[in-house]
C-alpha cells in the first residue's frame, strides 16, 4: 500500500457550550490547528503519485475560506465542534472529491490530535 500526506494549517476558535460551565473548552477559546490528510492505493497512476499534491489545492482553498479565522460553532453550525468531529467532517469533503483519501488528522496543539480512519 502506497500512502502520502499533506499537511494544512488553519486558526480559528471554537467553544463547547455543552459541557459544563467550569470546563476550560466551554469558554470560547482558539487553537492553531493542523491537518493532515493521508491518501492511499494499492497501485500508483500512470505518473507514478497515488496522487498529485497539487490536486489537493481545493482542499487548501476549502479551509482557507470555510475555517481560517473563523468561529467553527457558526461555520458548522453547532457547538459539538470538537477535533474528533473536525477530522470526520473533512475526512467526508476529501474522500467525495479524493478518493484515495484514507484518513484525516486533526492537531489543535503539538500534542493532541484526533484522528478519523473509517
């Protein structure tokens, strides 16, 4: 199996109203994330990539656009905006128009991350 992964960055903040009051995450608060999307194929095409990393510029556009400094609870709508939804949320956007897409990460500090791999 063949995989490569590149990696986007992005600011934004977000809050967890749903947990409770004295829970540092209720508060609104920001992360500079990371994100890492891994593609994978058992073959390589004809050029030699399982894909093109410059394919993967709309990606770069999405979260340009749709996440940098941004409030996550308005961009998706609700306030369950955890790394775990994150990576399963633009695991869902890569695999409809990539699909080699295998797995997404997502790092809101050098050592948390979550990871969505179905």
């Amino acid at each position: 199996m063949f995989r490569i992964t590149k990696q986007f960055h992005f600011s934004a903040s977000h809050q967890l109203t749903h947990l409770p009051a004295d829970h540092q995450c209720a508060r609104l608060h920001g992360h500079n994330y990371i994100v890492e999307v891994e593609l994978s194929a058992a073959e390589l095409n004809a050029d030699g990539f399982v894909r093109d990393y410059h394919e993967l510029a709309p990606l770069k556009r999405y979260i340009d656009e749709q996440f940098d400094h941004r409030h996550l609870n308005e961009v998706l709508g609700h306030d369950r905006v955890t790394s775990e939804y994150l990576a399963k949320h633009l695991y869902d956007w890569c695999k409809q128009r990539l699909p080699e897409t295998s797995a997404v990460r997502i790092s809101e500090t050098p050592k948390t991350w979550a990871e969505y791999r179905p």
